[in-house]
C-alpha cells in the first residue's frame, strides 16, 4: 500500500518480497514513518507486564481501513515483541518497554499470488523474524507455525482488530 507503480507492482514489496515469495522486514523506519496501531501488554502470572506489542502499519493502510473497514492489498502489519520492566513511579505502577526481542510481519495479499509458497495464504504473507536477523525469517509454513492461532480472529480478516482503535476509531 506504499503505491503502486505502472506494472501494478506495489512497491514496498519489491524490497519486502522475493520473487519466489520469500519475506523480509520492510527496511523503512517504521517507527518514524508508519502509525503505531495499538499496543498489547503482556503480563505474567503476577499480573505484572512483562512485555508489550506495539503493531505498526502504513499510514495508508489506516486511511484505506477507515474508509472501506478492510485491509487494502499491500497492507503491511508489523508487531514489534518488546520486553518490559515495572516499577511504582509518581503515577503508580507503571510499565516500560526497554529492547526488541524480534517481529510478527503480515502483508496484505488480496489475489493469492504465491500460492507455492508456505508462508502464504488465506489472505497473508506470515512471517517471523528474530531480531538477529531482519532479512530471513524462520518461518517455513504459516498453516503450521502462525494460522492456528488467529482462527479467533478469523471473522476480521485474521486481524485482532479489537486491539488497534486508531484502525476502527473507538
Ligand atoms: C501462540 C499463538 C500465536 C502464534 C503461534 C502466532 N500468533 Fe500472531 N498473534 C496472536 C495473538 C493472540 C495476537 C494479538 C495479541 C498479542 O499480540 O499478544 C497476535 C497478533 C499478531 C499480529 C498483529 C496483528 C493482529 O493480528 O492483531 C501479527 C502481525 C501476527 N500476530 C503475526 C503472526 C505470524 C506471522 C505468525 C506466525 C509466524 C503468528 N502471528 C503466530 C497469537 C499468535
């Protein structure tokens, strides 16, 4: 969804997407350039946070989700894993993230055009990344590795769009 040149190509893909399907990190500066959508927080068995999520996609991709209620093709999502620390402050007990430990990466694929290859389907590109490495995911099949668990999610196209109000505007 970063546009789409003469042959129809989007172009975020030619950097993100090998020609056989292979998936990469976009190299844009997401944090910068792209809307964080929504943050999950992970807590541990005490209740405290532990780790956030903070989901990321282009400010196209909101704009395009506003209007039709859809992920546009192209649409990129990154989930940043981030560990966290808590402590009490002045507000209270309160949580902060302080490194990356690695990346959930979804690319829109409204027309199934790798259909040979195990980390697309049902609408997506899936793909992991440990943040030793941004360019080769460890994910081989996403039936096996990623699909099971977003069967909740299923009814909005996969997405747990309940967690991202700057996509629905609640
Ligand atoms: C253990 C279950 C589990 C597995 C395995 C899993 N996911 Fe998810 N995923 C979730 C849940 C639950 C959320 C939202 C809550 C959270 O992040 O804790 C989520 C959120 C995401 C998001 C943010 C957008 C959204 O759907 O809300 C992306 C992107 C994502 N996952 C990609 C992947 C990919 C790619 C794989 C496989 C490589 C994968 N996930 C495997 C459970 C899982």
């Amino acid at each position: 969804m970063a546009g789409a040149d003469d042959a129809g190509q989007i172009t975020i893909w030619d950097q993100m997407i090998s020609a056989d399907g292979d998936i990469s990190m976009p190299s844009v500066d997401y944090r910068k350039d792209w809307s964080a959508i929504g943050t999950w927080a992970i807590t541990g068995d005490e209740g405290t946070v532990t780790g956030q999520h903070v989901v990321y996609t282009q400010p196209e991709t909101v704009e395009a989700f506003r209007a039709t209620g859809k992920f546009p093709d192209g649409a990129v999502l990154v989930k940043e894993l981030l560990n966290a620390e808590s402590a009490h402050m002045t507000t209270g007990q309160a949580a902060w993230a302080t490194d990356v430990s690695g990346w959930f990466v979804m690319i829109k694929d409204s027309t199934n055009r790798y259909a040979s290859s195990g980390l697309w389907g049902n609408g997506w590109g899936w793909a992991y990344f440990d943040k030793s490495d941004r360019v080769n995911t460890t994910t081989k099949s996403f039936r096996g590795e990623c699909l099971g668990c977003h069967v909740p999610a299923r009814k909005t196209d996969w997405i747990y769009t309940k967690a991202y109000p700057a996509l629905t505007g609640k």
